[in-house]
C-alpha cells in the first residue's frame, strides 16, 4: 500500500491513551490503527465481506422446517465441514 497523502486527528486525552494501549496490545502503532479503521470504514464492507469465514454452503436439498428440522439438525454442530 502506498501512502499519498497524510491529514491530522484531534484527539481526547482519553481517547489517545486508549489508542496507544490498543496499539501495544496489537503489536502495532497508533497510525496503522487509525488508517485501518478509517479504511474500513470508507471502504464499503458488506456484512458478507465481513464475515466471509464463517459463510458457507448447503450442500443438501431444500431447508426443511418444524420438527423435521429438530430431528436433522440432531447431530450438526458449529464449526464443522461437511
């Protein structure tokens, strides 16, 4: 990433120190924190986009509802593949 331009951040006393701790905490420095929010922010991040990891696919037929539902969901659990 190139950096073109640079612009400043008034900041509370408050709000400074908690940045700093937050950079410490991440091993990296109040800017790339800031440019990281600000990149976020702007960059138009969609739900998907956000949560990408944990978006899957069904791989079966339609979705069933009621208590066939209860009675296939059984043995599914969270995290699992397949």
């Amino acid at each position: 990433m190139k950096l073109d331009a640079q612009f400043t951040v008034r900041l509370s006393s408050e709000a400074l120190h908690k940045l700093r701790q937050e950079a410490r905490r991440r091993g990296s420095t109040p800017s790339s924190i800031v440019r990281h929010l600000v990149e976020q922010e702007l960059g138009g991040n969609t739900a998907l986009d956000l949560s990408w990891r944990w978006v899957g696919k069904v791989r079966k037929g339609p979705v069933i509802h009621g208590r066939k539902a209860r009675t296939a969901l059984k043995d599914w659990h969270p995290g699992r593949r397949g």
